[in-house]
C-alpha cells in the first residue's frame, strides 16, 4: 500500500511521512483488536482455576 502511495509524484520525498502514517495505522488496529480479545475472554470466562 505505502509503494503505491509513494509512486504517486505529490509524494515525492515524503516517505517518512508515509512510513509513519501507515505504522500509526498498523498500531491501532494491533490495539483494537487486542482489547477486542480481552473483552471477548471476559465474557467467556476462559479463566483457568
């Protein structure tokens, strides 16, 4: 996705920028998805006892 971004010419130098933007993007969903986890095995109760 970021190589077709930075092939376009109004992103000529700005890979950082892009690089930066598509980590940011990366982190979140990681982020969703793990309290998306946590919160399913609390209403599963998936404790060990």
């Amino acid at each position: 996705m970021s190589r077709s971004i930075l092939a376009n010419p109004k992103f000529l130098g700005r890979h950082l920028e892009v690089y930066i933007f598509v980590g940011i993007l990366y982190w979140v969903f990681c982020y969703a998805m793990s309290i998306a986890s946590q919160k399913l095995e609390q209403q599963l109760n998936t404790e060990h006892k």
